[in-house]
C-alpha cells in the first residue's frame, strides 16, 4: 500500500468496501428496533404507540449525531469517530438488553444505539465522496445501497434469534458481534483523505465557489435541506405503509411485507445504477432524474391496485428512488469545500430522516382523515412536486451562469 494513497487508488476501492461492511453491519442499531418491537410491546405490557417510542428516539440519536459526527470527522478523520461510535452501539445493545422499563430501553436506543449507527451512514459517505474524484457518483452509490443492505439482511437474521432465544439475548449476541467485527474494520480507516480539489463530472478540474450557483453557502445549503425533506415525505409514503395498504386491501400484511422487501432489494440496484448515472451527468441532474421517476411511480399507485401491478410498482418505486440521497453528497461535493463535506452531509442526512418521520405520521394522519391511501399518495406527490422544482431551479441556475468552471 503506497505511503499515501491518491483518489482512485487501488486503496480508496478497498476503503469503500470496508465502509461499506461498516454501514451494512453498523445499520443493525435501526433495524432491531423494529423487529424486536412486538416482544419488546408484550413484555413491558404497553400499548403499540408507546412501543414506537424507541423506534422514534433512536431516529431523532441517528439524525442529531449524524450532523454532530460529520463536524468530527472534518477535523479529527473518519476512524476515531467510528471506533467511538462502535463502542457506543455495543454498551448501548448490552444496556438496552438489561432495561427493567420502557422509558430506560428508549433512552437507550436514542442515546447510544441511535447515535452508534449515525457513524455509519452520513460520516462515511462525506469520508467516502472524498476518495474518488471521477467515479464518486459510483463510489457514493454502492456505498449507500448497505443501507437498504443492512435493511435486507437484519430483519431475518434477528426474527430468527428473537423467536428462538428472546430479545435481550439477542441484544447481548448483536453487541458482541459488533465489537468483534466493527472495531477491526474502523482501524483500517486510520488514512485521513487526500488533499484534492473537487471535480466536475468529467473529471475536470471545478473551483469550489464562494457564491454556489450564485446564491450564499447557507442559502444553498438551506435548499438541499429543504429539498431533501420534501423528497423523503414523499419516499416515506410506500415504504412506511406498504404494509398496512395491503392489508386494507385483503392481501394481507405478509403480501405486503414482501413488497416492501422487494422495493428495498430494488433501492440497492437504484444506488448503484443512480450512482453510473451521476458521474456521467452530475448530482443535480441526477437528483432531478430520481425525483421526476419517483414522482412518476408515487401517480402509479393512484389508479392501480391489483395484487400483480402493485408488486411491479413497489419494484418500479425502488429502482426508482434509491438514487435521491446519494444524489445530496455528490451536489455538496461539486459546490462546497471538502473540508466541510461532513456537517454539510449530514446535516441534509438528517433533513432526509426527518422527511421520513414526517412523511410516515403525515400519511397515518391523513389516513385516518380520509379513511384512504388514496389521499395520502396524493400528498406524496404534492412534496414530491417541490423537491422537483427545487431540483430544476438549481440546474437551471447552474446550466446559465454559475456552472463550475
């Protein structure tokens, strides 16, 4: 391994695939929540709501902790914070398997759990985006598909040793497991990134402006956050009830399951591909490409309904969408300084989380309003609608007179 390894370098692909087993192993602090919520429900004696707190908890630690990391690891690195946080998802695993108490096991999850995983998704792809130059959009891409990786393999993994040996022993089983395999992989991250100036698409040689796209550093990033949250209300709307849909409809929440882990298993084939995509044509026009399909498939799930074409739309939204956020750190590079690609990244992470939460409570309330998804899609689309005009506005500023030089 050369003394100090450049962009491209055979060294930077080995890095991703180790942020990438990072992030696939890492996202378990978002997923066990979820599959260990029915136990976690029946033994505190609680009802269901209450027995979401955690999962809500955990995402606000997730989504502060990312932002907080992400300025971390401007000045620190990535390894430090990944190794802190690594510990931190353990003893939270350990702790949380020892709750006597509901309100102990959400603390829990949000203040260590949450802010464990946060390392693991954010961080890394600022950290990440900063070792390739010409092929970032790629990098960036297959680096977040172990997001809906880590979502694809989990789920079963814990269903498994949750019903054959209970939540808290699988707790305990997860803490170890994440010691044993994350902390040797954070230490292979000990090279901070090479000093390099950003680069168009192309491979050209950009100036990072100090007016991007003619506006101030905080006007644009204020957009992107705003786009961001747009986008994911609208994103949460079949991801978070696909589920219930299909079984207000009479197929049952199974059906319905495995539609959403169809649309997951299609989100990691969109990060990749969307990934090809914006090295060929930039993050901008590829965050106006994601969010004009994923408007497109949010108007397919309005006049149809049957069993077949619901499952070809579920797979169509996921080949769809799973370009969008990826799409945010590859706009941040071309337009900011790499020395602020950390906070700036997660900051827009943590906006694309709490589209989500809003998203997800939104479609519920509306739901509940109206007694259909009907209006709900319609919603969706609405938001989708302004990240779309966010994204335009934005490439057309950049088409005219503020493109990187």
């Amino acid at each position: 391994m050369p003394n100090s390894p450049q962009p491209e370098s055979r060294y930077a692909w080995t890095r991703l695939l180790i942020a990438l087993a990072l992030s696939t192993i890492g996202g378990v602090g978002m997923w066990s929540v979820i599959v260990a919520l029915p136990a976690v429900q029946a033994e505190f004696g609680v009802a269901r709501a209450d027995a979401s707190l955690p999962y809500t908890l955990t995402m606000i630690g997730f989504g502060i902790s990312g932002i907080l990391l992400g300025r971390a690891t401007d000045r620190l690195g990535i390894m430090l914070p990944s190794l802190l946080c690594t510990l931190a998802l353990a003893l939270g695993f350990v702790a949380a398997a020892s709750a006597s108490a509901l309100w102990q096991f959400a603390l829990l999850q949000g203040l260590l759990i949450g802010t464990g995983s946060a390392a693991t998704f954010a961080p890394l792809m600022a950290d990440t985006s900063q070792w390739f130059t010409r092929r970032r959009g790629i990098a960036v891409g297959i680096f977040a598909s172990g997001n809906y990786l880590s979502g694809t393999l989990w789920p079963p993994i814990l269903q498994h040793f949750i019903a054959e040996h209970g939540w808290r022993a699988t707790y305990l089983g997860v803490a170890l497991f994440c010691v044993a395999s994350m902390l040797p992989l954070a230490l292979m991250l000990r090279r901070r990134p090479p000093s390099h100036a950003p680069s168009t698409p192309g491979g050209a040689v950009q100036r990072v402006h100090t007016m991007p796209l003619g506006m101030s550093p905080r006007a644009l990033q204020t957009l992107l956050v705003i786009a961001g949250v747009a986008c994911c209300v609208a994103m949460s709307m079949p991801q978070v009830h696909i589920v219930a849909y299909c079984a207000d409809l009479g197929y049952g929440p199974a059906v319905g399951a495995q539609m959403l882990s169809l649309m997951l298993a299609c989100g990691i084939v969109s990060r990749v591909s969307f990934g090809f995509i914006s090295d060929r044509i930039g993050g901008l026009r590829t965050l106006l490409l994601g969010s004009s399909l994923q408007g497109l498939a949010l108007l397919l799930f309005l006049p149809f309904d049957g069993l077949v074409p619901l499952f070809l739309i579920s797979a169509l939204f996921g080949l769809f969408q799973g370009g969008i956020v990826p799409s945010y750190a590859i706009i941040i590079r071309e337009y900011f300084p790499a020395a602020e690609a950390g906070w700036r990244v997660g900051f827009v992470i943590t906006a694309t989380l709490f589209g989500m939460a809003l998203g997800g409570w939104m479609s519920g309330a509306i739901f509940d309003l109206s007694g259909s998804y009907s209006a709900a899609f319609v919603n969706g689309t609405l938001w989708n609608a302004l990240n779309l005009t966010i994204a335009f506005m934005l490439l057309r500023r950049a088409r005219h007179s503020f493109a990187p030089a």
